[in-house]
C-alpha cells in the first residue's frame, strides 16, 4: 500500500527498535489519514523539488515504540503527524530540504535537528491541518546532555 508516491505503508511504519522488540508498529485509521497529509503536503512536494529519494529516518511511532526509543511523550509521530528526513543520496543536504521546506511549503513544526551551523544531522517536519499548524521553526541543540529546541534563526 503507498501513502504516496514515493512512500510505502511498508517504509512509513519500518522500525529496527520495533521488530527487535516485537512492537507492533501499525497505525490506526486516524494516524494513518495523518500521514497520507504529511506526504501530500509536505514529503511529496519536497520529493519532487528534490528530484530524487530521501531517506525517511522515523515516520509513524506507535506509543509502545516510541516509549522504546525514548521519544517525547507528546511526539507527533505518535498521530502519525511527523516525519524525520535524511539526505543519505546526495539529491539535496539536508540544510537544502530545511530551508525548501520553510520558504516554500507549510508545516507545524519544522526542526533542524543537531548538526552543525551548514547542516543538521537530520529533518523534522510535521503537519497538523492549513488552519492549525503553527510554522514553527526550532533548532534542537544539546545543553548539559539535555536536548533543548531554540527557535532557528536564519542568520
């Protein structure tokens, strides 16, 4: 089944921890509707300004997954309303697909997550709805071993 285009049930909910585990990592109808919007709205116009495959890190979490992987308790991949994204192909870094995604497109939350000041290690973006996403730009850097998110600043 695909979500997209260019993404596949399969691919959306694929999880080492969650196999390791023996999670079951399958989205109810809800979180499922959640991630066809992210991939219409967000992934798949990113894609094809990309022209090319960009790895999706992390996509749908169920609770007992992402209790597993230490993710924040109110995590949006929980609703199947956020994506991680990697340049793994060499199509767009990923401070390329950042600065896309905030100049061109609409999100809720947009996070460049660690890295450096030329590039974040990955990509956090998630959509809720045109009338409820909040385009919130953050930066998640680590402070005294504790991740803390600042609001990203282009300069």
């Amino acid at each position: 089944m695909k979500i997209s285009n260019n993404i596949t049930l399969h691919e959306a909910v694929h999880s080492f921890t969650a196999k390791r585990l023996g999670i079951d990592n399958t989205p109810d109808s809800n979180a499922l509707d959640a991630m066809k919007l992210v991939a219409e709205k967000v992934f798949q116009p990113l894609r094809d300004h990309v022209g090319g495959p960009i790895k999706i890190n992390s996509f749908y979490r169920s609770p007992a997954l992402n209790k597993a992987v230490k993710g924040a308790k109110s995590s949006q991949h929980v609703s199947g309303q956020a994506i991680d994204i990697d340049d793994v192909y060499g199509h767009a870094t990923n401070a390329e697909m950042f600065t896309y995604i905030l100049e061109n497109l609409d999100y809720d939350q947009l996070i460049w997550e660690f890295g450096t000041d030329e590039n974040p290690d990955w990509v956090h973006v998630s959509y809720v709805s045109e009338t409820q996403n909040r385009r919130r730009a953050l930066r998640a850097i680590k402070e005294n071993g504790k991740t803390k998110y600042i609001t990203y600043n282009k300069n």
